[in-house]
C-alpha cells in the first residue's frame, strides 16, 4: 500500500475515490463522517487520532489533514473540513 502522503497526485484521487466509493456514508451527519475518518486513519495506518470520549477531536500533522480532507472531498464534492467535523478541537503534531 506504502505512505499515502507520498502517493503522487493522480494515484492519489483514484485511492481516495476508491475508499469513498466503498462506504455507506451521509455527508450530512457529523458521526457518519467521524466514522468514516476513523477508518481511513485504519486503513492507510496514518497517525492521526480520534478521540470520541467528551468533546470529538482530532489529533493530526497538518500533512495527514490534508489527505483527510481531499478524501472528505471525494465524497460528494462538498469542502467538509476537519475543523468543520470537529468543531475546531484539533491539536496539531509533527508526524
């Protein structure tokens, strides 16, 4: 599977749209996209962390929120952003 960060772009698109494409999702509900980020995250062994406990959050690399968020865009085209989904409570780390 290798480092998706590193995938170039046109590989890129295609694996996300793939994901996506297989995925029961409603765009419109936050814990459907919450979901959803969290099997990304498990499915290409990024290093973000969810954390569903109290206040939604997300802990990531601006790096990884990037192909978080291409992926979220892959859906319906909409620019969900992870601030959007999380309400704001995203602490950032060097990955």
């Amino acid at each position: 599977m290798g480092n998706i960060l590193k995938y170039p772009k046109k590989q890129l698109e295609k694996t996300l749209k793939g994901f996506v494409k297989n995925q029961n999702i409603n765009s419109d509900d936050i814990s459907d996209l919450v979901r959803l980020i969290k099997d990304f995250i498990y499915e290409f062994e990024l290093k973000s962390e969810v954390e569903e406990e109290g206040k939604v959050s997300i802990t990531t690399s601006k790096e990884e929120q990037a192909v978080i968020e291409k992926m979220l865009f892959a859906i319906d085209g909409s620019k969900t952003s992870l601030t959007y989904v999380f309400d704001g409570n995203i602490t950032y780390t060097e990955i």
